[in-house]
C-alpha cells in the first residue's frame, strides 16, 4: 500500500506540475489583457430560486442577500479563526494559494472510495465560489480555480483573503458569512461566540444542510466534537478549555427550537408547502448548491385548488375549535371561582390551612396576570407609543413576550396533508394556524403526535392476513383485564364508558371500539401487529420501531408518536391496491441553464421499477378488504356524520347524472380528547387531518372529538378537491376475494329466520362463513354456536376471574332474540382455561330464560360479588 501511496503522490505531482506549467503560460498571457486595476467582484450575478407549482404557476421565490453581514477580521475572537484553519486549510498562512499535499490525498480518496477531505485550500473555496460553478466536478474547474487562486494571492494579502472568506461564504439556510450565521445559529454576533459555537460554525461550510444544529443535532455534535479535537492536536487549545466549552454549550441548548428561514417579505401562495419544499431543498443539495443565489427552478407537485381549500376549511375548524376552546375554559374557571373558591377560602380561614389559602391566592395573582397581559398592557403600550415614553417599552414587550407565551399553550393547532396516492405527489400542506416567523412548525409534517383510534387499521390489516380474524368475526364487547408481558394489568374502557356485547368486527372498527381492537391485537400478536404498522409507516430502523411502536397494549389505541404524513401515507397503501406510495414534493429542479440537476420524480420511478413485487406493502387483496372495512366508517360510523354519510361526495358528472364518489376512512381521539383525528382516502387522493396543541396538558374536549371537529372539515376538504373529477372506483382484485351475504348478527350465512339484517362483507377467499346462522330460528342451539377465536375466549375466561375489575361495571342489554333457545342449566362449564363458574342469577338474560322474570331487574353488585356483572351463564364466545 505504502509502494502504491507513493506512486500516485508521484504521479499526482507530475500532473500538477504539468497543469501549473499550462496554468502559467495561460496566466501570462490572460494577465496581458488584465487592467491594472483588477476587479475581483464581478462574478455570476445572483439570481432567486423559482418554486412552481404542478401546472408551472410561480409560487414563491427564494432570495436571502440581505442575510450577508460583514465583520472585520479584526473583530473576530481568535478561536474563531483557528477553529477554521484547522478544520479547512492548517498551512493557510504558508503556502501559496495550494498544497501539493492535500491535492494528493484527495485524490487518492477518490481513488480507493474514502473521505479523505476535499483537496481545495481557503483561497482555491473562495476564487472558486467567486469565479467558477463548484457544483462542477471535473479537472477543468480545478484549474480554473486554481488559476483564480493564484490571482487573489497576488492581489490580496492573507488576511484579507481570509476576511473575504469570512463574510462570503454560505454558512446555513439563507445566511452568508460568520456574522449573519452566529446570529441565525446562536442568536448573537460573530464578535462573541465560544469556542464551541466557532466549532460548531465552521461545520457548516461542508454542508449547511445536514449538519445544521437545528435540525440534526446529533450530526452536528459529532463534526463539531472532531473540529475541537483538531484544534487541540494543532496546540490552539486545550482539552480542559474544550470539553468546558462544548458541555455548557449542549447543556444549555434548546432542543424545541425550530430552523427558520433568512426570508420573509418575499410574496408567497403557499407559504406551509414553499417551507416544506426549502427544506427539502436544503436536505437533497447539502449545502453544494446555493438556491437562495444560483438562479434554480423547482417544479413541485402543488395543487393550489388543493391548497386553497386546504387553508379554508382548515382555518374554519381552528376557528371553531379556538372559539369552543376558550368557551369551556371560561366556564371552567367561572365555576371555579363562583363557587368552589369561596368554599376553599372558607375551609382555610375555619381551619387555618394555609397549604390551600395559598393555592387560592395563586389562583388568583394567575388571573391578575392574565388580566394585566390582555387588558392593561396593550393600553401602556399605546400610551408610550403615543406620548413618547421609551422607558415603558421594555415592560410592554416583557408584556407581550408572556401573553405569547400563555397563547401557545392555550391555543388549538391544526395540520393537514394530502396525497395523490397513484403518483404519490403532496398536492397540499397546511401546517399550522398561520405561517409567520413565529410559526414554522410544519406540524403536518414534523410534529409527533398520538393517532388515537386511527392507527386501528394499520394492525387490522395484519389480522385479516393472519386468517384468524374476518370482516364477520363476532367478538364480545366487554370489559376485560389484558396482562402486560411485565405480568401487570391493563384495563382499558370504550369511548363513552358503555359496551355493546357481540358485535361484528367490521362493526366494531366501523364504531371504533376499543375493547374489540385490543382483542384483536392480543389475538395477532404484538410482532404482526408492529411489522404490519412499520411497513405501513415506513418505519425501516428496527430501534426506531422499538421507540415508537412498543410492545405494550395501548399500543393498540394508537399511544404513539406519529407525523400527519406518516399517517396519510399509510392510507394512501390500501387506496393504492397495497403498493407503496412515496410521497413527493419536488418532483424535479433545473439550473439557470435548463439543466435538471435533481430528477426526484424519476428517481423514485425507476426506484419503483426495481423493487418489482417487493413494492407490494400488503396484499392487493388485503388492502381491499380494508378498503371494504374502512368505507363502513363513512356509512355507518363514526366518520358518518363528518360526510352527511356519504352525501358530501355525491357529484354530477359531465352528461348530468348524479353519482357517488366511494370514500373510505377513519377518525382518532387520543385520551383526555386532547388530539383529534380523520384520516382517509377516495380513489384519488388521501388526506389527513389533525387538530390538537403544540404542548400537552390541555383537552379540546368532550364535544370536539374527531369525528365531531376533524370529521366534517375532512369532509368539505374532500369535496372540494374532487369537484369536476369524473366516478373512479376502487380496484378490486381478479382473484382472491370472495363477498359473502352473513347475518347481521351471527357473521354467519343467514337463513329464513334471520330477521335482524344481513350484510354483505368481502373475505380472503377460503375465510368465509360456511355455517349457517345458529342465534335465529328453532334450531339455533348453544352448542352450535360461533366461536370465532380462541385467544379472544381465553382473554375472556381470563378477565372473568380477574379481581382488578371491581364494582361499577354494568353488561350492555343485548338485542338479540333468543326466546327459542332452550339454554343448559349447568352451573359451570369447562373451557380450555379451566372451570368457569356461573352462579344463578335473578334477573332476566336472553341468554337464559324464555319470558322476563317477574323479578327482573338490573343485576345487584355487592363487595362480596365484584365479578358478578361479568359472569354470564352464557357467552357467544365461550360455548
């Protein structure tokens, strides 16, 4: 290896000395023509970054020149101009404009495929940021760098070399130079930055993008970690002095704070997408191409039909929500103040409780505050304004710096994405309540938030594929105790506190129940269960689906941190006959010239193209079947209302017939009714949307549930984006499905005596019913009944003799004519858990008995019978 080193040093010399020969002779003669008194300021003019949409509307433009600040060399803390030699050119001061040697290790770094370093010194990065494309890679640019290289050492001395350096070069997302940098990044001048901060800044002149602190912190930490290891070998500090500064620096580092943009007067239709597409941008150029300067066009995939409506309808439910908000808290702390808090001051003057007088008085220097924030402050400000007071501003701004405190905690966000699931284009993003320098939080896209019920369907699918479970599987509504793998209890409850006894499983996620789902999770397991959701998140890293997807059964109500888009991609899967779906913004960017210089449209095509059938995320199969099970919701559950069930896409097509757009979803409330949720999709587009708060703590709620506040802005959304689209369908496979007519109430085939209604459900083919109904007619018999799943009868079996369901539990009335049943009157009955005791009970059940009792009523719960309520002679999933 040493041999070989040593003969491409050699021959790299020869070449560079060759080139230099070339370079000199052209210089000499290029040097002739040069006037005496050299401009090196003129340079490719700048030009701002067009941003269309998908019909080539003019969106946006990119331009941030305003973000250069110039500083003095002078002015700069000396570390801050070591921790750049040592991270970019260490012989800066000695050599003269080049170094043979890092030319050499650069290329043998190409050459054997390893980062070696970049083989450009500080004069070379600037003359070619001044006078060549550095985007280019090819021998010709290096010598016209070089060239350049040699004219600014001629020209210019080090140190002015070094200061042009300083306050040119991009150094983040729209700063240029070291003084506008430290102030986007640290939020001061250049002229007091630590050591640590100088570390950190001179990072970003390899990529702005991917090693901002902002947004990748841990890469940042990293490149900045070896910068200082660097300047302690070169002597320019010791490690004590280092390891001080880099410690106070992340100890006191805000991870909330979000990466905005050097711009904000430009013009902007869209401003939630152009923010989105940036930073994008951003990520894909890595800091090579300045699109603030270079003059790109970016051809996105907006629909500003899509978007428009998207921002109305939106801000329509925030302004509901807002107003519904902050009515109930009103009431909240009248009630509070009428009548609990004198009881309060009474209990502690009668009773000297000076713990609770206290928490009174704080209640009440809280609304003095609130008071002083919204009432008085705003007048001081006017009055110093007005009568030229400038000592009152400070305390008017502290003013107002807490009133916007107090409004992100308090206030209701919104998000909403969509995507056009056959293409995968992001047609639209709002991304909270009004985008301003303020609020650049994309929540649509960067907040992590609990689905709730809406992340159901993502582990149903897997059950439908695991063959235990069917769209006709009768599953008990009932309380019941789950077991932790820890060996400790869980006891979920149903929206609403009620249960519905047997009820279908289509039924049950149509309604969204929560007892059924977590029987069906219990019953696929927690490994089918995460692998189906990751595959349909697009969660890859199997220690990023152990953080987000645990092992724990509120995993089965959607306890998870998930994006918007993350969620409408998952949709979008089964709207897509099972294919993956990757959702794209830009689908191409050209240079100043024309030239396409990212292809992500065709790049993700021939992607496509290579994974064959492993682009198949589920089944064509399964994602109709979902698709069947996901329509019920919009007919007869909860998203029912939000769509007028299903009215909101009827439609009129060109020869004036009406016609019915098919439309298939599911909406989410996480506990304490603190996020809301619809997520859902028709043959042409998927769109989610969130509602809820930036901090926890709060609850938008009881009234505004998902189905209640994101249900109907879904719907209108919806609606209007498919105004003038001609009837789609779903795709349903050639093969492999079978749609049977079961019993509304048995999931079995129906017979004559089937007088409760029928239903026509899909099946993967060889599932289906092949029994006929046994809860109606004359020869329905208990022993005949349907048992659909023995995980769910043992998890039963298992919360009947479970002592953590105590007192209070009251079995729902059961719409189920029995009365022909003649029911056994054994008093226990064996399973393959054990013994089941079932004690005789007074009451009517039509399980049991063929008229009321006299006697009926409502079954009695003593301290001595806490299980009474749950142990029935007969259950449909036992016997």
């Amino acid at each position: 290896m040493g041999k070989f080193f040593t003969c491409v040093v050699a021959g790299l010399t020869i070449i560079v000395v060759a080139a230099i020969g070339v370079l000199l002779g052209l210089g000499l003669a290029e040097t002739a023509n040069i006037r005496n008194q050299e401009n090196f300021a003129e340079f490719t003019p700048a030009l701002p970054t067009q941003i269309l949409d998908s019909e080539g509307n003019l969106v946006t433009e990119f331009s941030a020149d305003e973000k250069r600040e110039l500083v003095a060399l002078n002015d700069l803390p000396k570390h801050l101009i070591n921790a750049l030699l040592s991270r970019e050119d260490p012989s800066f001061y000695t050599h003269k404009g080049f170094s043979i040697r890092a030319i050499a290790r650069a290329a043998y770094g190409y050459i054997t495929g390893r980062n070696l370093g970049g083989g450009s010194t500080i004069t070379q990065q600037i003359a070619g940021t001044l006078y060549s494309d550095r985007t280019e890679y090819s021998l010709w640019r290096k010598l016209v760098e070089l060239w350049w290289a040699f004219q600014m050492e001629r020209r210019y001395t080090k140190n002015e070399i070094l200061e042009i350096y300083l306050n040119y070069i991009i150094m983040g997302p729209g700063v240029y130079g070291v003084e506008a940098a430290s102030k986007y990044f640290f939020q001061h001048s250049a002229k007091e930055i630590t050591l640590a901060e100088a570390a950190l800044l001179v990072v970003q002149l390899s990529s702005p993008g991917r090693y901002n602190p902002l947004t990748n912190p841990n890469d940042a930490m990293d490149r900045q970690r070896s910068v200082l290891e660097n300047m302690i070998e070169l002597g320019y500090t010791t490690r004590a002095e280092a390891e001080a500064s880099f410690d106070e620096y992340w100890t006191n580092y805000d991870y909330t704070r979000v990466p905005t943009a050097a711009y904000y007067d430009r013009k902007d239709a869209a401003p939630w997408f152009s923010e989105y597409v940036r930073r994008e941008l951003e990520s894909m150029m890595y800091g090579t191409m300045d699109y603030y300067r270079d003059g790109y066009t970016v051809h996105t995939t907006l629909n500003m039909k899509h978007q428009e409506a998207a921002v109305k309808f939106l801000g329509e439910g925030l302004t509901k929500a807002n107003r519904e908000f902050s009515a109930a808290q009103a009431n909240r702390l009248t009630r509070v103040e009428s009548t609990y808090t004198p009881i309060v001051n009474l209990l502690a003057l009668a009773f000297d409780l000076g713990g609770i007088s206290e928490a009174v008085n704080q209640q009440n220097e809280e609304r003095a505050l609130n008071r002083y924030a919204k009432v008085i402050n705003p007048i001081v400000d006017l009055a110093a304004l007005a009568f030229g007071i400038p000592e009152l501003q400070p305390v008017t701004q502290k003013g107002f710096e807490d009133l916007q405190e107090r409004l992100v905690g308090s206030s209701v966000e919104g998000a909403l994405i969509s995507i056009e699931q056959e293409t995968g284009y992001i047609t639209a993003i709002v991304g909270g309540s009004k985008y301003d320098a303020s609020n650049q939080l994309i929540r649509a896209t960067q907040s992590r938030v609990m689905p709730g019920s809406s992340f159901k369907p993502l582990y149903f699918s897997a059950a439908i594929d695991s063959r235990k479970f069917t769209a006709a599987t009768l599953i008990y509504d009932m309380p019941i105790v789950f077991h932790t793998e820890d060996g400790k209890t869980y006891i979920p409850s149903n929206y609403g506190g009620t249960w519905n006894g047997p009820i279908l499983l289509y039924n049950a996620l149509a309604k969204s129940l929560n007892i059924p789902a977590l029987q069906v999770l219990d019953g696929i397991g927690f490994d089918a269960a995460i692998d189906r959701a990751a595959a349909l998140l697009g969660i890859d890293d199997p220690a990023e689906q152990r953080r987000i997807l645990p092992r724990v059964y509120p995993l089965g109500l959607g306890i998870v941190s998930i994006s918007p888009l993350q969620m409408a991609r998952a949709f979008s899967i089964f709207a897509n006959q099972g294919r993956e779906v990757t959702p794209i913004a830009i689908r191409s960017v050209e240079d100043r010239n024309g030239r396409i210089v990212i292809a992500t449209e065709r790049d993700a095509r021939e992607r496509q193209q290579r994974l064959g059938e492993e682009l198949q995320v589920v089944s064509s199969q399964n994602a109709w079947i979902m698709t069947s099970l996901l329509k019920k919701a919009v007919e007869i559950g909860t998203l029912a209302a939000g769509t007028g069930y299903g009215a909101k896409f009827t439609f009129i097509d060109s020869d004036g017939k009406r016609f019915r757009l098919p439309a298939a979803g599911k909406t989410g409330t996480t506990e304490n009714w603190s996020d809301g949720w619809t997520v859902g999709y028709t043959p042409y587009y998927t769109t989610a949307v969130w509602y809820g708060f930036d901090r926890p703590g709060n609850s938008l709620g009881t009234n505004q549930s998902g189905a209640a506040l994101a249900g109907p802005v879904w719907g209108d959304y919806m609606r209007e984006i498919h105004q003038g689209l001609p009837m789609k369908d779903f795709v349903k496979p050639a093969t492999g499905i079978v749609e049977v007519s079961v019993c509304a109430v048995s999931g079995l085939l129906p017979t004559s005596a089937c007088n409760e209604g029928t239903v026509v459900l899909p099946f993967l083919e060889g599932t289906q019913p092949s029994q006929y109904c046994n809860v109606h007619g004359v020869g329905a018999t208990v022993a005949s009944r349907h048992t659909p799943s023995e995980t769910i009868r043992d998890n039963i079996i298992s919360s009947l003799n479970d002592n953590a369901l105590l007192t209070g539990l009251s079995m729902p009335s059961l719409n189920i004519d029995l009365s022909n049943i003649t029911p056994p009157r054994d008093t226990s009955t064996t399973t393959s858990a054990g013994t089941l005791s079932v004690p005789t009970l007074p009451t009517y059940n039509p399980f049991l008995d063929d008229e009321p009792d006299a006697a009926s009523g409502p079954i009695e719960t003593t301290p001595s019978n806490p299980r009474s309520v749950l142990e029935l002679p007969y259950n449909p999933l036992l016997d």
